[in-house]
C-alpha cells in the first residue's frame, strides 16, 4: 500500500511538473509578445516625436509671418489714419499693438468722455451750491469760463493762422502774402512730388512684398510638401521599424529553437553517455551473473549430492514412521484403556455426588436442628453455656462449609475429577489464568471436570 502510494504522489507530482512547464512556456511567450508590442511602440514614438518637432519648426516659421504680417497692418492702419488726417488715431495706433480693433480706439474716448462728462458734472454741482452761498462769485466764475472757452478757441484758430502765415506779431502785407502762398504752392507741390514718389517707392515695395509672399508661399508649399514627404518616409521607417522587429522576434524565436534544439542535443548526449555507462555496468553485471551460474551450478551439484543424503535419510524416517504408527496403535489401545477406566471413574463419582447429595441432606436437616435448638437456647436463661458451646460448633461448621482458598464464599461448586468443593469464583479465576490444577491435591482438571454443588 506504502509503495502504491508513493507512486501516485510521484504521478501527481510528475503532472504537476508538466502543467507547469506549459504555464512557464506560456509565461515565455506572453513576454516575447509584450516585448515585441514595446519595441513597436518605441519605434512609432520616435517617428511621432521627429515629425512633432517638424510641425513646431513649421508653426514656428508661421508665427514669425504672422508678426511680419501685423506689423505691416499697423503701418497701413498708420497711413490710412494719417491720409485722413485724424492724429488722435495715428497717436492710439503708434501706443497701442497692431491688433487693436477700431472698437478699442471707441472705447478709449469712451472712457475719455465720461470721466470729462463727470468732472463737468462736479464743477456745475460746485456752481450750483456757490449760486446758493454766493451768487456774486458764481457769476463770476461763469463769465471767468466762458472767457476761457473764447480764449481757448481763438488761441487755436490763431495756431491755425500762424501755421500758415508764420509767426510775425506784424499785420501782414499782400506782397508778402503772395510770395508766402508761393512758397507754400511750392511746398505743395514738393510735397505733392515727394508722396508721388512715396507711393511709387510703396508701390515698388508692395511688388517686392508681394513676390516675397509668392516666394514664402512657394517655400511654404515646399516645407509642407518636405513635411508630407517626411511623414511619408517615417510612415515607411516605421513599417521597416515594424518588420526590424518583426524579423528581430523571428531570429530571437529561431535562436530560442536553436538553443532548446542544442539544450536537446546536449541532454541526448547526456543520455548517450548515461546509456553507455549503463552498457558498461550491464557488462560487468553480466560478467558477474555468469560467475554465479558457474557458482550456483556448482552449488546445485552439492544440492543434488545432499539430496541423495536427504532421500536415503527419507528412508530411515518413513521406516521410523512405520515404527510410529505402531506405537501409535499402542497409544490408541491404552487410550480405550482409560477411557474404560474414566468410564468407571465417572460412575465412582455419580456414587460419591449420591453420597454427597445425601451428606448435603444430612447438613440441611443439622443445620434445621441446630437453628431449633438456638432459638430454644435463647429462650431458656440455664442453656446459655450450651448455647455458647454449640455456637462454637456453628462456627466450626460454617469454617468447614466456606472455601478453602478465599475464605469468604461458600463451597458451591465441585470438581468432579478429584471431588473437592470450592466456590465459584475461585475456580473460574483459575481456568481463565489456566491454573487447572486442584488447589487440594494438584490434579489437572478441564472446565468439563467443574460442576455446581447443590445443598437440598
């Protein structure tokens, strides 16, 4: 059972041992595939990260066309304020940034407005309340602000004047005056010339923009035509990644056979070597096996020598057999013998239980007598000493009527062979610890020989 056991655990263990070398092959193959998933992924980041990097250049390049782009949008914005001779807009053009809308501009003076709109708002609250307190100063300070107002308007129109006429304190003659508007037609037309000759140099400059635009449009063009030939070709470097690796997960697949094809070869070699080894020992075990056929032929030729000697001392005990057979008779007779003999026995002690029977009788009616005369005894005072003398006799009887052995049981059972009485369990404690023996005088007994001994 032990052997049978240590079998199965060992075919348990061996299954075990298999599953897991499938979960470990299994375990290989997963990770040969994470592996190869990782190498593509690496290689499909690189690609993302160059042609990321061509997109920043290009938006790069983009963002600088679109500075050069706003700033020429501030000087036309300047020009077309200047040609309609509006300086507060040239002014918020120059301070501002060149993608300030015309709503931020109305937004300023707006602002402008109000906070003028809420000064004159305290001024008349301050008039008014000085209308209340004193209305001679009010008045006053009214005329005081309407002179300044005139002031203020004559002094521009004569900016306005002295800008055209110049600034001499003297009225100015018609003499002077003509040769004046000369020089100012002649400004005019310098003037005149000088925008003519702007506007061309603007108009060449416009040409020069324009070609440049054609030419960034062109270079544009071309980078993204680069850009679109570069994704392209990291579309194709990223195939060839995916085939590199690919093939590289096909040679590490052919290099993992190879080396389980050498792991094979080397434990064939191993079995080869372990093979001729065994070869070599079953040699020598054969070498060794036919030294023991010639000892054990040797060995037979003694056994067959002793075999003789064995029959022939065969024969002497089938005579002594025959010799036994007849002692054996002898034995049978003498048996039938005792029997005939036990047979007599048997009926010597059915005359000895009669007799005890009858001595049993005897007893019981002694016992009777003894118990009447007791009582009687008790009765009469005179009779004690008698009585005192046939208690001893009592006792002596009971004394004789207990067993011998425990002293404390009555004799209630007999054995027949040598008829001595004893209790009960005297005797059984013999036969179960196979005392057989009569503790009187020592003769064997069965637990056939053992009987009840009945008083009646």
């Amino acid at each position: 059972m032990g052997r049978v056991a240590s079998n199965q655990s060992i075919q348990e263990l061996k299954t075990m041992l298999s599953k897991r070398e499938v979960d470990n092959a299994r375990l290989r193959d997963q990770r040969e595939q994470l592996n190869a998933e990782v190498l593509e992924r690496k290689q499909k980041e690189s690609v993302k990260y160059a042609s990321m990097q061509e997109c920043k250049t290009l938006a790069e390049s983009r963002s600088e066309r679109i500075i050069v782009l706003e700033s020429e949008l501030k000087r036309l914005k300047s020009r077309l304020a200047a040609e309609a001779r509006d300086e507060d807009l040239m002014k918020f053009i120059f301070a501002h940034e060149a993608n300030a809308t015309s709503s931020d501009y109305i937004n300023t003076f707006k602002n402008r407005a109000s906070t003028a709109e809420k000064k004159v708002v305290a001024l008349e609250q301050s008039l008014v309340s000085l209308e209340h307190d004193h209305p001679d100063v009010s008045k006053c300070k009214k005329t005081e602000a309407e002179t300044r107002q005139r002031l203020a308007e004559a002094m521009a129109e004569l900016e306005k004047y002295q800008s055209i006429f110049g600034g001499s304190p003297l009225p100015p003659d018609l003499s002077r005056v003509t040769e004046q508007l000369k020089l100012k037609d002649e400004e005019l037309q310098q003037l005149r010339l000088v925008k003519e000759q702007q506007s061309q140099a603007e108009a060449s400059l416009y040409v020069e923009l324009e070609k440049l635009s054609t030419s960034w449009e062109a270079l544009d063009r071309q980078v993204k035509s680069k850009i679109f030939d570069l994704s392209q070709l990291e579309e194709r470097l990223s195939k060839s990644g995916l085939e590199k690796a690919k093939s590289e997960n096909k040679f590490f697949a052919a290099m993992r056979d190879k080396e389980a094809v050498d792991v094979e070869r080397k434990n064939l070699s191993r079995n080869l070597e372990k093979q001729a080894k065994l070869l070599e020992r079953l040699h020598e075990s054969e070498r060794s096996l036919r030294d023991q056929v010639t000892d054990l032929e040797k060995e037979i030729m003694s056994f067959r020598k002793a075999c003789a000697l064995l029959k022939r001392e065969n024969q002497k005990l089938l005579m002594d057999v025959d010799e036994a057979k007849i002692q054996a008779e002898h034995v049978q007779k003498e048996k039938e013998a005792m029997r005939a003999s036990t047979s007599q026995r048997e009926v010597q002690i059915q005359a000895a239980f009669a007799r005890l029977r009858a001595t049993e009788d005897d007893l019981v009616r002694a016992r009777k007598g003894v118990e009447q005369q007791a009582q009687e005894w008790k009765k009469t005072p005179a009779g004690t000493s008698q009585n005192k003398m046939d208690g001893g006799e009592v006792q002596s009887l009971k004394e004789l009527l207990r067993c011998s052995i425990c002293k404390t049981n009555f004799r209630n059972t007999i054995i027949t062979k040598c008829m001595h009485t004893f209790c009960k369990h005297c005797v059984e404690a013999r036969i179960t610890t196979r005392q057989r023996k009569c503790p009187a005088c020592n003769i064997l007994f069965s637990q056939s020989d053992v009987q009840t001994l009945w008083f009646q």
